[in-house]
C-alpha cells in the first residue's frame, strides 16, 4: 500500500466524518460519494497490484471501506445531534 492510498483512504474517512457532523441537506449523499470517489481512487493509484491481479479481493476491500465510513458518517451525525 502506497502512501496516495494511505492518504485517499483518510480523506474519504475524513469527508465523511465532516458529512455527518456539519452537512444537513443530502448528506448521504455527499457522504456516499466521497467514500465511493476516494475508495476507487486509492485503489486505482495507491494499490493497482490489487485491482489488476483480483478483483474480487478489491471489491471486498471497497465493501468494507465504505462500512467503516458509513460508521464513522453516524458518529459525525451523533456529534451534532449532541451539540443542538
């Protein structure tokens, strides 16, 4: 793993984070589209062995990316609702 997909990967982490706590008005999908953008993108540039070689490791890779950023998404959400 290369440092661009180190870096892709917390920034789709951090997008999504800032999605839930300070976005209202579609912020699922602000929220889906950077995790699915950055998760791609660092597999594309960061870690192109993997997507080359198997596929399926990739897409497994993708799916548990994107869980651990929808979790991360609800706490943003549940530091909001805290702070109102």
């Amino acid at each position: 793993m290369s440092l661009a997909a180190i870096a892709l990967f917390l920034l789709g982490f951090a997008a999504s984070w800032v999605a839930g706590r300070y976005v209202r008005t579609g912020a699922a999908v602000i929220q889906g589209g950077a995790i699915g953008i950055c998760g791609v993108a660092a597999l594309l540039f960061g870690m192109p062995e993997l997507w080359e070689e198997n596929l399926t490791w990739a897409l497994i890779a993708l799916l548990i990316y994107g869980l651990i950023g929808a979790l991360i998404f609800r706490s943003g959400q549940a530091a909001r609702e805290n702070a109102e």
